[in-house]
C-alpha cells in the first residue's frame, strides 16, 4: 500500500476534496494544469509554494484513484 504523505483531505477545507499539504490548492487543480499541457516548472512558477513532489503525488493519487490499490493519505 502506497503511503501519499503530501495528499490530505479535511472536511472543512474545499469541501473534503483531496488537497495538497492542507493547503486550498486542490489535487485536482495540480492534475488539471498538467493535463493542461503544463510543465512541472511552469506548475511551480504559478504556485511557488508547491513543490515538486506534490505535483508528483497528485499524479499518483489520481492514478491510484483510477484503479483498484489502497492508499493512505496524511493524517488518516
């Protein structure tokens, strides 16, 4: 099982959706730039406080989410 330590979900925080880090910035706002056709540098230029590992963790969890694994996320 594939521990995502950067992926929280609050559900006070933009309606329980997965979130990087607690912060308001949604994995699938990360996702979306990238299927956007945006690089990680300019992912990084947009959102200086993202690092990136969170792009790359929100890549996972939405692969993980598409398919049948477990995963566990920060602070479950």
């Amino acid at each position: 099982m594939e521990t995502l330590d950067r992926i929280t979900r609050t559900p006070g925080v933009m309606g329980g959706k997965a979130c990087i880090r607690g912060m308001r910035v949604t994995v699938g706002m990360v996702v979306g730039q990238v299927a956007a056709g945006r690089s990680f540098d300019q992912i990084l230029d947009d959102f200086p406080y993202l690092q990136r590992e969170d792009i790359v963790q929100s890549l996972s969890y939405a692969a993980l989410r598409a398919s049948d694994h477990e995963y566990v996320l920060a602070g479950e």
